[in-house]
C-alpha cells in the first residue's frame, strides 16, 4: 500500500494518509506478465518486446522482471534468443499472488493483513470498528484478487481491443 501526501485545505496542514493503489512497479509486474501470457506460443519474449508494448522503461523492467523471476513467476533465458517467458499457465497464476510479491499485502491495514500482519496502536484489537471494516474491505479485494488470473486479464484485454473505443473515465 503507497502513502500520500494530503493536503488539509480547510487547517492548511499536510498528513500522511494510506492509499489504497497499486505501485507503479505492481503495475508495470502485471503489465509485463500480461504480454508474456499474450504470446505464450513463443518460447521466450524479449524484454525489448514487453518493453515497447506496454511502455515501460527498460531498466525499471530489467528489475522487475528480475524480481518475478526471483518469486518463481517467470523463467529466463540468455543470449542473443533469449528472453521471458511463464513459469506456469496464465489460467494457474493469480493476480493476488504477483502483486503480493511485487507490493506486498493486499490490505489497507496492516492488522487486517493475513500474509503481512502487524499489530496497530488500536488499544482493543478485538473490539475495533476501523479494523472490522478494514477487515472487509481485504477479504473483498484480496478475495476478487485470488479469483482473478493472467488469463482473465489476457481475456479482458481481448474483449476491450474487440470493443468500440468510447471516453475514459477521469476525474480532475
């Protein structure tokens, strides 16, 4: 989970608040895994291919790709050949588990956290509200998160290449 910087308008005071986003290396690691799952046919994708199809500079991609190699979700070869490819089959990887290696736990807080639990300053662990609902709010992401796989994400990016283009959504 990133911090942010917020700015108070009405006291003028700046507080660190949790935010609740993806990193960019989280983005970039799922990115990448989705072109290796696009091609899969290949034996291996250079780094240079995922790199100009996803925008993503290549040094930062060389660590990344380093670090899912390290956590057993892609496999390398050297050489003039050589490149990425998957571990496993997109249908067997599951999006919670790749941005649990790159970013870390899935929760907002991490007294919620199954994987990276830490006590908070609550004085009633048990009986508090914020950590109750916080509680929820992971078992909602992290549940859709271990339901979600390489393959859904391939599979969607299918579908909305095949859709009509229409606005992105934005707020300013």
């Amino acid at each position: 989970m990133a911090v942010r910087l917020k700015l108070d308008w009405f006291s003028r005071e700046y507080m660190l608040v949790p935010a609740m986003k993806l990193s960019v290396r989280g983005e970039y690691a799922l990115r990448a895994l989705q072109v290796l799952a696009e091609l899969r046919a290949e034996a291996v994708v250079p780094m240079q291919t995922i790199a100009e199809r996803q925008n993503i500079p290549r040094r930062f991609l060389e660590q990344i790709l380093h670090s899912l190699k390290t956590g057993g979700l892609v496999e390398s070869r050297r050489g003039i050949t050589g490149g990425y490819r998957l571990a496993r089959p997109p249908e067997e990887i599951p999006l919670a588990s790749i941005i649990r290696h790159v970013d870390g736990a899935l929760a907002p807080l991490s007294c919620v956290s199954q994987k990276f639990y830490e006590k908070c300053s609550c004085p009633d662990e048990a009986r508090c509200a914020l950590r109750s609902v916080m509680k929820e709010v992971r078992d909602t992401v992290a549940g859709m998160m271990e339901r979600l796989t390489l393959a859904d994400l391939v599979s969607r990016a299918e579908t909305l290449q095949a859709a009509p283009i229409t606005d992105v959504d934005f707020v300013i």
